[in-house]
C-alpha cells in the first residue's frame, strides 16, 4: 500500500502554526507524509483560527474548495479555534467535512481519521487541562521552532473569544520545555519563539518565566531566544531582568496594546491603562537598549469616541513602535462586548482603520529609514519570494540579501543598504561572510 499523505493548511496565530507542527507529528507516528498539494492527499485538514469573523469565512471559502479534491475514502477535517467555537454545528452546515476537532482533541484525530473512513463523522471539543502533547515529537524543519510553554488564558478581554476556544491557563512543567528545546537543538535548531496566549503569566508551579527564560537561553546551541505574545501586566521585574542579562534573548518584543484610551481598555477589561502601558515600554527600553516593539491595535470598539481614539494615535506616536498590526473590532458570539450596544458605525471604523495603519506605517518607515546603513546579525531563514534569500534580524526586521541556498540557517552580519519601509534589503560585511561559512 503506498503512503497515506496529510495536508495541512493553517490560518492564525504562531500558536496554530506551532499546533499545526505537532498534528503533522502525530499523523507520522501513524505512518503518513506531509504534502502540499491537497489534490491527492489523503487527509485534508485546515487548523483555524477563530478571532475574526473574517478568519472564518476564509475557511468556509476553502472548505468549498477542499470538497472538489475529495475522492472517495478521502478525510477532510476542521481543526483549531473555529472547530472548537462551532463543535458539531460544523459538520451540520458543511456535509463534506469528517472530523471537527479543537486544539486540546489532537491526540485523537488520527483514530477519528480511520474511523471517518468508516463513514463516522465526529467533533471533539472537548477541554482537557492536562494535555500538552508531551509525549509527541512536532515536525519541525529548519532553524527556527516554535515551542508552546503555555496553552489557554485567565485573562478575560471582552472582544476576544480564545478564553472559550482555548480553555484557562496551564503551563508545562519547566523541565518538559527545556528537553524540548534540548532535543530542537540537537536537530540544529539554534533559534526557538516560546509561546503562549500571555506568556509571560508562565507558571509552572515552582518557576516563573524568568525562571523559564534562563532555563532555555542556557541550552547549549541555542543562539536566540524570542516569545510571543505577552500581557503587559506580566513583566514583573524578574523577568525584565532575565530579558536583560539572557544573551540568547533577542531585542525585540510583540506588546499588545489594543488601544491608547484608558475608558476603552477598561471596557475591553485590558487591566492596564495608558499609562499603564506607557510604564511598561519605559522599563523594557531601560533594561533592553535598542529594544523593537511591535503591537496589537483594534479600532471601532463598542463606544470608541474620536478623542478615545486620538488617543490611541497619540499612543502610537509616544511609543513609536517598530510595527502594528491593526485591525477593526469584529464581534465574536458569546464574548462580552457583544453586548455592548454602542457599536461604532462601519464606515466610522474603516475610516479610522485607515488613518490609524497610515499614521503606524509612517512611524515605523521614518524609524526603519534611521537604520539603514548599520550593521546587523541576521539569521537566514530561506529563499526570498522575489528571488535571493530572505534573513531577520535579532529585533525581528526582515533584510533581504543576495546568496545561494548553502547560507539558510546560518548567522551573518549585514549592513542595511535600503528599505522599502518595512523590509529592508542588506549587504553581508566581510566579517559576516567569514561568519557565514562557519556557521
Ligand atoms: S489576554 Fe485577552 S486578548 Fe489575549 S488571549 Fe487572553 S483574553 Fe484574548
């Protein structure tokens, strides 16, 4: 019998491209290979993701388009947030689909595949507190990997629907990531992004994410040390100093911010103000010189007035992030803030959409403009779109350079000769070269 074949496509967050390593490895125990090609395959699975209404007709459009490549004896599944968020209704509104599993029901899919073939159609969307997949080797490739310290979260923002698609809070026990992260490095991993919904409120019990983070940084191999997403409330001092004095630790931290108007975090229940996040940027550019941060923006809230959001670009302006990924608030069914009802029109929420991704892009360009011309260790991560090799630095900007192949997954130091704005084109120096070959 020749091989079975998986296909995955994964929509989200890091944490689902990270799950989506770890479905891959568990449907090789069971013999199978990946493919990209989804005409053909098997099994095909998409792991979604459940934050935007948007996200999820994306998945419906493609679950239409799966149904086409599927054959007889052939799997298709829905997994992650959307199929924990929708269970069994899922497999009522699209015949085609098999399986509908959520992010704690892994174990199981490949059991349910060979039952689907059966003619079972199943959603599992049960919680389980205790799972996180110890025992399965994620099929990672390359230098980079995710690691998932943390699943669920306590915290309880009223847009946000992961508390009901992800469950609370749990985090694996200190000694389980580290021999995780051992194992990476004796692939050749050199570069792993810790993950977690707040991953900063790491506890296993006996260690926080200081403890945590000197823990990994001091696994043999392993050159950089990134995490993502934090809760700004989480940075206790311990673990700023940890960020500062952890040599693998990279200069760069994802810092949700969501808005710059304290009546508006409070109704999102953020549990900080603005000055409150103000606070926390000051402590990590006084710990981390040179830091880059990045941020989270919703606009158009339940009630966001134009002066709450003038503050929001005025806190986009004193921070002056690197970069900020924006987005319109999206009602999720069952959060809290669906039952505001004080709905900011469409076109009023599009119109600040626009001005508030002008007023960031225009920030971080001049920022990116002031760099050109220093130097940088980049870590070559594959072949660029437009051809050459795309690398990023330790504060996670993109450099485009020229070279062969050979060079992915080795360190060299650029010196930025351009940028477009947000990505920059680089130029090894001649030490990099030298660093290059070494590896
Ligand atoms: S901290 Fe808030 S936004 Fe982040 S996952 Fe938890 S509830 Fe959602």
């Amino acid at each position: 019998m020749s091989t079975r074949t998986v296909y995955l496509e994964t929509y989200g967050c890091q944490m689902n491209a990270a799950d989506s390593d770890l479905i891959v490895g568990l449907f090789a125990r069971e013999g199978y290979v990946r493919t990209d090609d989804a005409a053909g395959a098997d099994v095909m699975l998409i792991n979604t993701c459940a934050v935007r209404d948007h996200a999820e007709q994306r998945v419906i459009g493609r679950l239409g388009e799966l149904k086409r490549h599927k054959r007889p004896g052939d799997v298709v599944g829905v997994v992650g947030c959307m199929a924990q968020r929708l269970g069994p209704t899922l497999l009522e509104q699209a015949p085609h689909v098999d399986v509908v599993v959520g992010p704690d029901g892994y174990r199981s899919l490949p059991a349910l595949v060979a039952g689907a073939r059966d003619g079972q159609r199943t959603a599992d969307v049960e919680f389980r507190s205790w799972e996180h997949y110890e025992d399965v080797e994620p099929a990672t490739e390359g230098a980079s990997a995710f690691v998932t310290v943390q699943r669920g979260c306590n915290y309880r923002c009223t847009f946000c629907v992961v508390p009901m698609t992800r469950g609370s809070e749990r985090s694996r026990n200190l000694a389980d990531v580290v021999g995780e992260v051992r194992r990476l490095a004796a692939r050749g991993v050199t570069e792993v992004t810790l993950l977690g919904q707040t991953v900063n409120s790491y506890n296993d019990g006996a260690a926080d994410f200081a403890d945590l983070l000197r823990a990994v940084g001091a696994v043999p191999g392993i050159r950089r040390m990134r995490f993502t997403s934090p809760h700004p409330n989480d940075f206790s001092d311990r673990v700023i100093a940890a960020m500062a004095q952890v040599p693998a630790m990279c200069e760069h931290v994802h810092l949700p911010m969501q808005s710059g108007s304290s009546r508006t975090l409070k109704r999102m229940l953020r549990r900080y103000t603005r000055e409150g996040y103000l606070e926390c940027v000051g402590r990590l550019r006084q710990a981390v010189p040179g830091i880059a941060l990045t941020t989270d923006i919703i606009v158009g809230f339940p009630g966001e007035t134009e002066q709450d959001f003038a503050d929001t670009v005025s806190l986009v302006e004193d921070v002056g992030f690197d970069d900020a990924y924006t987005f319109r608030y999206s009602p999720r069914d069952g959060t809290p803030a669906t039952r505001l009802t004080d709905a900011v029109p469409d076109d009023v929420a599009g119109e600040r959409l626009e001005r508030i991704i002008a007023r960031a892009r225009q920030l971080a360009r001049a920022k990116n403009l002031g760099l050109v011309g220093s130097t940088h260790e980049v870590l070559v991560e594959g072949r660029a779109k437009r051809g050459g090799l795309q690398a990023r630095t330790r504060t996670n900007k993109i450099v485009l350079v020229e070279g062969n192949e050979d060079l992915v997954g080795n360190y060299m130091d650029v010196r930025l000769t351009g940028t477009t704005g947000s990505t920059f084109s680089g130029v090894p120096t001649r030490s990099g070269l030298e660093l290059s070959v070494v590896g």
